[in-house]
C-alpha cells in the first residue's frame, strides 16, 4: 500500500514535472522540421512532420510516457501544428515544384528548389491554433472528453484549476512568441533575403535563432515550475478532506422519474451521497446498507453504475441507481421529482450541479451508443441516423458496463459519423501501444 500523506506531498511535483515535459515534447516537436530542413530537401519535410503527428499521437495513447494522461491538450494541439504546416507544405511543393504533378503556379522570381521556409508556415499556423484554442477554452473536445471522464468533482478542483491555468498560460506564450517570431523572420524575408541561395545570414534568422528562443523557453519554464514550488502547502492543506477518500452517490428513480433536492448554491443534486474510507468497490450488501442509513427505507432495488476515479488525487466515487416501487406522487420526499425534459432543461440552464451533469451525461451518452452501434461502431440495425428510446426507468434492466469508456469513442466515433473508416484505421495504426483492455 502506498502512503496517502505521500502522494498528497508529490502530487503538485507531479502536475508540475508533467506540465514541463508536456512543453518540452510540444515545443521540441514543432522546432524539429526547421532542424531538419538544415540538410533534408524541403520536399520530404511534410513527412517529417505527419510522421511526427504519428508519433505523438502513439504516444498518447501508451503508457510509455507517464503523466501525459492526466493533461495532454499542449501536446494534442502541437500534433495539430504540425499536421496543419505539413498540409501547407506539401500543398505547396505540389502547386509550385514538378514534385507530383507539373508546375500548377507560377511566380516570377521563385525558386523551385527552396519552395517555402518553414518556419514561415509555422509560426502563423502556430499563433492562429494557440488563439483559436484559448478562444475555445475547455469546450474543446479534448478537455469534454476529460470532464466526462473525470467529472468535475468538488474534491479535484484545485489540480483541474492548475491544469488548466497553465495549459492556457503555455498556450498564450506560445503563440506570443510565434507572432513575435513570425513578424521578425516576415520582416527579414521581404527585406533581407534574396530567394537564390540558403546562406548563413538566413540560416541564422530562419533556423537557428527560432531554435534559440525555444530552448530559452525550455529554461523559463522550468524555472516557473521550480518557483511554483510554494503550491506544495497549499495542496497539501486543501487535499486531505478528500484524499484517500471515497464518496458514495444514489440517483434514486422511480418510474421514469429523478429525486433531486436543491442544495445551498441553487443546483439540484441527489440527496443521497456519503463520504467514507477510501474503497476500491463494495458489495451490493454494503451499498443498499449505507442507503438505508440515508434514506431511511428498504424496499428498493439497487444498481451498480461506475466508479469514476479522482484526478490526479487519491479520492475516488462510486455511483449507485436505486429503484423505489410505485409512483413518485406515493413516495414522500422532501425533494422533487424530475422527468427526463425537466432534467434536459435543468442541465441546459445549468440548474444541476457539475457531478450530477456529468453522471446523467455518461449514462445517457453510453447508454445511447450501446442501444445504436455494436462496440466496433457497426450500427445495430439497419436503419442510418436511428435513435432509440432513453427512459431512466429501463435503466434497472440495461446491462451495458458504464466502466467502459471505450463507449465514448463508439458515441463520437460510428458508422454514422463522418470518415468512420479513416478514424477507425488512425485508430488502429496509432493505438498498438495503447494499454489492452482486460476480459470482463
């Protein structure tokens, strides 16, 4: 067993050692076609670049490189850099060279055999991805797939508030320093180089001092990592409430129907949750007798759901379904009683607290995939676009395993999306590093 005091102790050490060496894979991926380009012929750097967008994304979906599962986003959006500049790249090697096809454009005064600079390409698709990205925010999709997974849970929010603020101040940096480098090397373009040669003086501006100012990067980071040292009290204070600790939720039902009460910020919530000693599980028994302290009853049928484990922290939750008999109007309650279009409703208006969101998001987005598609995304039934009908009431009788994440990729990723086949052969060649997923 390890030592909860421990991993409290080294938990911002570990955020803060990810979040640096997410920059220095990010930033050494995006510097590493302009090294290239020193000795390589410009047309094979496209493949330089996909390669590398291959690479990353193998390696994200591995366990070779530890801590990026817990906040990847600089290095998702650094595999998009690349694949944007090497679609630019290449469409310009095959518009301006005989390198496919015969010339298609022709300019006066251009040089075939150095088509493009690259960090000319890579500085404004660099500055326009960071902008766009910190516009977006968490809506991004990376960072919805994170929240579905881990919640948004009261206990993590210190290491998702952390996450997340220093994604965005890499983000600004970064596209700080390319618009300041994209305006530096476009000054010396149009006013210093001359297209007929790659002397030393182009060297120096186009290759070797965006170099420079990245590893200079590489050394303010770590020294604004190593400063933020002092987090280490303050995540240790807040942590200890609920480290080690696993918190107990039931959505009671009935009919078709969910008892919600309204808490003291206005959201509604489920009036049942409790919060005991850290547990990986607990038996049926366990769980219907911790129900029965809170809700004083025991005539009602209970359901394992998930289990979602804390981000980043030793916490984690276990969420129940329990199934009153009757109807809601014969259950005295001091709550009130939900249909599925007032819960629509509620979670559009945000009247539903964050956990609550996020366990009716998972269950209803599981649920739909494994009604529609069969696990590889093949549809159920012949019928394109075909939803079936969600009741909570049902949910009692579903056997579809709410642990398995692999239903979000079937919900995103399906035979009635677009480029189905193309996702799922991506996902074949770049996931064969990517832990296999047990027998049940």
């Amino acid at each position: 067993m390890t030592d909860p005091e421990k991993n409290i102790g080294s938990l911002p050490d570990r955020i803060l050692k990810t979040m640096w060496h997410n920059w220095l894979i990010g930033i050494s991926a995006i510097t590493l076609p302009m090294v290239f380009s020193l000795f390589l012929n410009k047309t094979w750097l496209p493949f330089i670049a996909f390669f590398e967008v291959y690479i990353l994304m193998t390696l994200l979906k591995s366990n070779l490189i530890k801590g990026l599962d817990s906040c990847a986003l600089f290095i998702r959006l650094s595999a998009r850099i690349l694949f944007l500049s090497a679609v630019v790249m290449l469409g310009i090697n095959i518009l301006c060279t005989d390198f496919f096809i015969p010339t298609v454009v022709h300019l006066e005064l251009y040089n075939s055999e150095i088509p493009f600079i690259v960090c000319l390409i890579t500085f404004p698709v660099t500055a326009i991805v960071c902008a766009y990205a910190l516009f977006a925010d968490s809506h991004n999709g990376a960072c919805r797939r994170c929240h579905r997974i881990h919640g948004h849970y009261a206990g993590d929010s210190i290491v998702g508030t952390l996450y997340r603020r220093e994604v965005r101040y890499q983000l600004s940096i970064l596209m700080l320093v390319s618009i300041s480098l994209g305006a530096v090397e476009y000054w010396y373009y149009f006013a210093r180089y001359i297209n007929t040669d790659f002397n030393a003086p182009d060297q120096f501006f186009f290759v070797f001092m965006p170099i420079a100012v990245f590893l200079l990067s590489l050394l303010v980071m770590g020294g604004r990592y190593a400063s933020l040292s002092t987090l280490y009290s303050v995540v240790k204070e807040a942590s200890p409430a609920r480290t080690n600790t696993t918190t107990v939720r039931y959505l009671i039902l009935c009919a078709n129907e969910l008892l919600l009460n309204q808490g003291a910020d206005g959201r509604w919530d489920t009036m049942a949750e409790t919060v005991i000693n850290r547990a990986e599980g607990m038996s049926d028994e366990e769980a219907r007798r911790i129900f029965e302290q809170l809700y004083a009853t025991d005539n009602f049928q209970l359901r394992y759901c998930f289990t979602n484990d804390g981000f980043a922290t030793g916490s984690n939750m276990l969420h129940y379904a329990v199934f009153l008999s009757g109807e809601p109007s014969d259950v005295t309650s001091n709550g009130a009683w939900f249909n599925a279009y007032m819960l629509d409703c509620s979670l559009q208006a945000g009247a539903l607290s964050p956990i609550l969101a996020n366990e009716l998001y998972r269950i209803h987005t599981i649920t739909m995939a494994w009604k529609t598609y069969y696990p590889n995304g093949k549809r159920r039934y012949p019928i394109k676009h075909y939803r079936p009908t969600f009741r909570l009431g049902d949910l009692k009788e579903w056997t579809v395993d709410y642990d398995d994440l692999d239903w979000f990729s079937v919900a995103h990723n399906n035979e009635d999306s677009s480029f189905f086949r193309i996702r799922n052969f991506w996902g074949r060649i770049t996931g064969f590093l990517a832990p296999k997923r047990s027998e049940q």
